[in-house]
C-alpha cells in the first residue's frame, strides 16, 4: 500500500505560486556578508581595545636606579652618621680638645636628614599625584575605548541588517503578492479559466478564459536548474488585454505547469472551441476532464 501510494502521481496542477527556492543564493550570499561585517567589527574591536604608545604606562621610578637623587644621598648621610659617631667615641679619650667640635656631628647628621626630608617632600607630593592620575586615567580610556566598541558593533551591524529587512520584504513580495489558479466547471467543460490574483494587502484579480491563451512556452536556465532548485518560467502569449504576455516566474516544477495547461488548452479546442461541443460527436467524451476538476 505504501508502494502504490508513492509511485501514485500528484495530480494535474490547478493552483500554485512562485518558489521560495528561487531565492536561496540570495540568502546563501547574505550570509557570507554578515559573517564578513561580524568577523571586521571582531578586529576593529579588538584593535580598539589594544594600548597605544600615548596610553602606555611610563616608565617606573625605582627602576631608574642609575640616576643619583637627593634621597640617595641622604640615605648615604645617613649611613655615614654612626660611622662617625664611633670614631669620635673611640678617639674622645685620647683627643679632648676635639671632643666639643665631635658633639656637633649629631647635629649636622639631624640637619642632614631633616633636609633630605624637605628635599623628598615634593617628589613624594608629585609621585602621590602621579598615581592619582594614573588611577583616574585608565578609567576613562576604559569607558572611551567601550563607547568605541558599541559604536563598531551598531554600525557593522545595521548595514547587513538593513540588507535582510530590504530582501526579506522583496522575497515577500515575490512569493506571496503572486497567485494562479485554474478554475474548471463541471457541468461546462468549457468555461476553463486562470485566475491570476496579485497584492499582499490590497489585492488585485484577474481573470483570463483558456480561449484567449494562443501559446504557452515554458524556460528553464542553467541557474534557476541548479542554483534554485529546479524552478522555471512559463509564458503565455495570450489576447487578453490586461497581460498580453503572462509570465509565470519561478514556478517549481514548471513541466508539470505547462502539462497542466497544454492539457486544459488541447481539451477546449477538442470540445468544438467556441463552436460548441463538436469533440462529442466524434466520440469524445470529457470525462477526463470532469475528473480533473473534481480534484480541486
């Protein structure tokens, strides 16, 4: 049961429209075009968030040890202090005379330091608002580079955005503003007609009897074969004054369209055309046909 069904025929076509297969480079090539704006707002971020010489730390104080500072020397002074002050113990039993004059040197080591205290005053001031600076500026080079980062993003995104909604609608467009139907009436075989209905809000109706389709001609390209996925285009040259030429693009599956209309079309002009039902007296009998209405 299973095997009959799938080898069973879908039917004569009576109603469709265009293909959404017809579309597909077109999503495929979107594609790679947002992943390319994604992977350049990546680099210009990262590319943003990386130091500059100007942003660079400077260069260390206690690394630059070769330079002699007044804190090196009153450090050295205060080195000195009780070297000198063991001397003139030991030499105070022997030299009394100079005794008064060793008493001083205390005095001058205090003087000494409290200089160097003076003399380091202001670099430890200046150091202190060294790194005050330093603290506030990594701060807003943080908030500037984040503003930067958001502003990359936004617009790298928008524009692949903007070339989604655009082609999103125009898809719409295409495939849902277009739809054709074939209409067959029971009782008269004859009265076979196509409606074609444009329009996704306000929509338009058309209505075209199989007498005025004077050819039907269908196409297929090498692209639209294998690049979107089968689909075809069938064009009827007709006498109606509103689509002299009715081209039914993308249409999938376009051999069983054109079948489906060559049938309809053959089936009329063996009825007599607009004579009359000539097809019975030569034995013609429009079950067939009656069939394929039923199937709608």
């Amino acid at each position: 049961m299973a095997k009959t069904n799938a080898n069973a025929s879908a039917g004569p076509w009576r109603e469709g429209r265009p293909s959404f297969k017809a579309f597909y480079p077109e999503i495929i090539l979107l594609t790679i075009v947002t992943i390319a704006f994604v992977a350049l707002a990546a680099r210009l971020s990262c590319s943003a968030t990386k130091p500059t010489t100007e942003n660079a730390a400077p260069t260390p104080v206690a690394d630059a040890t070769f330079f002699s500072t007044p804190q090196a020397f009153a450090q050295d002074a205060s080195l000195d202090a009780p070297l000198a002050t063991e001397e003139t113990s030991a030499n105070q039993a022997d030299e009394k005379v100079v005794a008064p004059f060793n008493d001083l040197e205390p005095v001058e080591a205090v003087a000494s330091e409290t200089q160097a205290e003076a003399e380091t005053a202001p670099v430890a001031l200046e150091t202190e608002a060294e790194t005050e600076t330093e603290n506030v500026a990594p701060q807003t080079t943080k908030s500037g580079a984040s503003v930067k980062i958001l502003a990359i993003w936004g617009v790298c995104l928008a524009i692949p955005a903007f070339l989604w909604i655009w082609r999103a609608w125009r898809w719409i467009v295409a495939v849902y503003g277009v739809r054709y139907e074939i209409r067959c009436d029971s009782d008269n075989p004859k009265s076979t007609t196509i409606l074609v209905t444009r329009g996704i809000f306000n929509k338009k109706t058309d209505s075209m009897h199989i007498a005025q389709v004077k050819d039907i001609q269908s196409s297929q390209t090498f692209f639209q074969k294998y690049f979107q996925g089968g689909v075809g285009t069938i064009a009827l040259f007709t006498q109606d004054l509103t689509d002299g030429v009715l081209k039914m693009e993308n249409m999938e599956d376009p051999n069983r369209v054109f079948n489906a209309l060559d049938e309809l079309r053959r089936r009329y002009w063996a009825l007599g055309g607009v004579g009359g039902l000539g097809g019975q007296a030569n034995g013609f009998e429009p079950d067939g046909l009656d069939g394929m209405s039923d199937a709608m």
